[in-house]
C-alpha cells in the first residue's frame, strides 16, 4: 500500500494512549500533510529508551562463566595491571590493601569485585535537560546512542573528508531527531577546524544547546573533564549535579592491562563528581587481547573492573558501566573487521558477566569495515546490532552512523541504521497479548476462506500493525523505476538533507545560554591553540 494510499484512509483516525512500547495504538489527527512532513523529518516521534520484553540470549553456563571470574581474578593478582602516571591512583591501591611495585598493582583476589558488588549501582538515571528524554542505563533498560571518535565524516556528494564544528552540529541535530535515538552521545566526530585544546567546549554546548537529550562529557583530558562538569553546572545547577548524573563519560583502557594518567584523570573527576563513567578495555583480539573469546572476555574483565572499582575507592556509589569493545582482526592485514561470530560470542558472554556482577553493560552498536554504506555495512552492522539487543546492551554507543571500523561518520550511514534501530525498539517490546493483540474478534469476523483486508480490527490496527521503514523501497519495480529508481544510498541521502532543512532548535533558557557562552569564552582567552 503507497503512502497515498495509506494517508486517504487515515484521514479519520483518532488517537489513543501509547502502549508501553512507545507506539500509539492509532495515529493522531492532523492530516496526510502532516503525516508526509513526519516520514520527511519533521515532527517526529521520540521514543523512550527501551524497556525489553523479551529475554536475553545467554551463550555460556554456569561452570564456564566461574572460570572466566577466577581467570580475571587471577590476572588481577598474579599478573597485575600498570596504572601510568598517576602516583595518586597508585595511593589509592596501596591504601586499598594493594600490592604496588613501581607503576604496576597486584589486586588481592576478589578485592575488585567485592568493591564494587557492595558500592556501585545497578543501575541509575542519567537526566537531560529535558525530562522527559532522561534515561535509565542498567537492568532491562537500553539506550541507543550515535556514532563516537571519528576523524572523517562522509556523505554522497563531498566524500570523505576531515569532520567540521558544522558536521558535528549537523549530527547532534540528526540525533536529537531521530526517534530512537535516545541519547546525544558524546564526539559524534572530531571537528578538526577547531583547536584540540578548545573544541570540547564548543562540542558540549552544541549538545546542550542543540538537543534535549542527555550527552557525554570530554575524556581527553582532566581539565577537559573538569570543564565539563563546570558546564553542566551551568546548564543543571550545581546542587542538581552534585546529587544527580547528567553525563556518562567514556573511559577507555590502553590494552593490555594498562591504565593511563589521561583516562584515570578524567575518570577521577566524572567519579568525584558524581557521574557516570563506562569502564571500557578497547580491544583489538589477536593484537591487544588473546585470539580466543574465554581469553578476551578474561582480559576485559580483568580491566574493566580495576576501573569500576577505582571509581568506587574515589567515591563509593559513582554510576560505573562496565565496557566491552572486542573487534576481531584479520590475520592477514591485521585490520579489525567487524559483524564476525566470535565478537558477538564476547557480547554475550561480558553481558552475562556484567549482569552476575550487577552492574549495567556496555557494548555493541552498528559496526562495520567498510568504506561505504553498502550491502557489506549492512550486513555487519546487522550482526552486530542484533546481537546488542539479544545479549541485554544497557548502553550502547555506535548505534547509528559508524562507516570504516569507526574512521568516518557517515550521513547516509547515520539515517540507514537509525531505521534498523526503530525496528530494534519494536522487537524489544516483545508479543502484544492485550484483547486487541490476540485479535480474536479479527478472526471472528472474517471466519474461513475469506480475507482480513477490510475487517474492523484491520482497519484498526493497519498503520501501526507493522514496523514501516524510512529507508526501504517496497513498492513495485515500476513505481521504484517512475519515482527515480534510487537505492538505499541516495534515499538516506535526501532524508538527511530534509531533516536538516526541518530541524527546529528544542530552546535553551537564555540566561543558562549566555552563562554557557561566557565560560567558554574566558576558558578560550585563557589559553593559545594547540593543534596536537
């Protein structure tokens, strides 16, 4: 059925609650027009993070997830890991009853984990300025959030280039558009046309000003950290910010089983202060972890939770996430490749590893290698992403827009998968058994040898009954061929432009504006540009 044809019979419907998926069980009032302006970008639905109802996918048992604990538990003790640089860390282990030699701490077996166990929440809300886009992370809850870390950015008619403070304008307001996209993210790409040491500050305002929906805090530096949580001060008010988590925070350990003063600096001031930090081994496996899966899953472990548990000695009770990014890499090249089986058997496996320890999990997104938002992307990424819904990703970074192991932002890229994580949402919400659900009266009414086109319960239920995509082209060959014959591609291409051409700020009280703008031009003043 055309979108002509759907609109011309809609024309009469009338609303009714949302269930709890988020979706009206019928369309509001307000014409075809408007119904066309919100397939274009305008107007859109924003859902709320996902509640699933459907269980997670566990691939290890008992015994085998026992021995992943006590092998990490063992690296803990016997090999130990190298905080860098950071005498104060250092201290803090020794206090803790820690064996420091050097730069290098043996943890006691079981410390880690019982630190957190006993200090770390399950799971927490992370508030946006807007509360009604505010978020739970942990438990049966899942947060889609865009592409992190590019350089490059890309898009049908300039190709890939070096990202501008324009593109990362331009994605935080695709973000805040799309409707399952729950979260701005953090640097949805690097705006290289701005200075190193000044760009967070114009990065964090853009999120704060340009969407409603809570974002990430700067990890490059601890000073960086620090005017981060000044600024969300600024936004939130700083008794809302010393009892409340308005930022989650990537924090990346330098694999293998090395922290880093940069990261254990940024993460001491997110902890301090009272807000959220993914404590995330990236890893490459055959490289920087061993080539097996009990191995890597050992290794992230092991390190993840040396991080969640600093986090804990800092300040007991701070937000923590464990992170897992494991890519496999080919032995050949030794380029990571992405949507193979053995980082989905990681997923799963840290996601269970990450529930047993009670705490919320990170992990999984829209992965691909390739150059292109091609059927190679498409595939990937659908490995990928279906295995972040199925292992129970409470927070999940890279949802939408990562092209080229996570070199480039793709627009096209961006609009493709924020339609896959649209239908993500719906199959998260599981089987409708309410009276409508069972659709006994549909049965009723159409009996045997007849059709369910135009019974009542049809006509009820038609726009909402299945998941319509943005993207996909289902209509014949010969209305594809009249409307342009375009592929995916070039769709997502006009959809990006038409969004943008559509977006309308969500509005920042101008009084928090101007605080916002005068920091960050006193922290510019205050120091020359540094391009490195």
């Amino acid at each position: 059925m055309s979108d002509q044809a759907i609109d011309e019979q809609s024309e009469a419907a009338d609303t009714a609650p949302a269930d709890a998926s988020g979706r009206s069980g019928r369309r509001g009032r307000g014409g075809a027009e408007s119904r066309r302006a919100a397939r274009r970008g305008a107007g859109q639905q924003q859902l709320r993070y996902i509640l699933r109802k459907v269980p997670c996918f566990e691939v290890m048992n008992e015994e085998a997830l026992a021995i992943i604990e006590q092998n990490a538990d063992t690296v803990l003790e016997e090999i130990g890991l190298e905080f860098r640089g950071d005498p104060e860390a250092l201290q803090i282990w020794k206090d803790a009853g820690c064996d420091v030699q050097g730069e290098r701490v043996h943890f006691p077996r079981g410390l880690c984990r019982k630190i957190i166990t006993e200090n770390a929440p399950a799971r927490f809300t992370q508030h946006a300025r807007n509360p009604e886009r505010s978020v739970e992370i942990g438990g049966d809850a899942t947060v889609f959030a865009p592409v992190y870390g590019p350089p490059f950015v890309s898009d049908l008619e300039g190709g890939r280039r070096y990202g501008t403070m324009e593109d990362f304008r331009n994605f935080v307001k695709l973000a805040y558009m799309a409707p399952a996209i729950h979260h701005s993210g953090g640097t949805v790409c690097e705006p290289t046309d701005v200075p190193v040491n000044k760009r967070h500050l114009d990065m964090l305002y853009s999120h704060m000003r340009y969407s409603d929906k809570p974002f990430m805090g700067s990890v490059t530096a601890p000073e960086r950290a620090e005017d981060s949580v000044a600024m969300a001060k600024l936004l939130f008010g700083a008794d809302f910010v010393e009892n409340n988590t308005v930022m989650i925070s990537l924090i990346n350990a330098n694999s293998p089983m090395v922290w880093d003063d940069t990261m254990l600096g940024a993460l001491k001031v997110y902890a301090r202060n009272n807000q959220a930090v993914i404590c995330t081994p990236f890893i490459l496996a055959g490289a920087m972890a061993p080539c097996t899966v009990a191995g890597t899953m050992t290794q992230t472990l092991a390190e993840s939770m040396a991080g969640m548990a600093l986090a804990q000695l800092v300040r007991p009770g701070a937000p923590v996430v464990l992170g897992s990014f494991a890519s496999s890499m080919s032995m050949q090249s030794g380029a990571p490749t992405f949507g193979t089986p053995e980082p989905a058997l990681v997923l799963y496996g840290m996601g269970q590893l990450a529930r047993r320890l009670g705490v919320p999990f990170r992990s999984g997104g829209s992965l691909c290698a390739s150059k292109l938002p091609d059927a190679q992307a498409a595939y990937e990424s659908a490995n990928t992403l279906n295995a972040t819904m199925m292992g129970g990703v409470n927070f999940t970074l890279h949802a939408a827009g990562w092209l080229e192991g996570g070199l480039v932002s793709s627009y096209e890229k961006f609009m493709m998968d924020i339609d896959q994580l649209g239908m993500q949402q719906v199959l998260a919400g599981g089987v409708d058994m309410s009276e409508n659900g069972q659709a006994m009266d549909a049965i009723r009414e159409v009996g045997p040898g007849k059709h369910y086109l135009g019974c009542a319960h049809t006509q009820a239920n038609f726009e909402t009954a299945f998941y319509r995509s943005t993207i996909a082209d289902n209509n014949s060959y010969e209305q594809w061929l009249a409307e342009g014959g375009l592929d995916a591609t070039t769709r997502a291409n006009k959809l990006w432009k038409s969004w943008l051409e559509s977006y309308q700020e969500p509005g920042l009280d101008p009084t928090v504006d101007e605080a916002l703008q005068d920091f960050i031009r006193q922290r510019k003043d205050s120091m020359p540009d540094a391009f490195a």
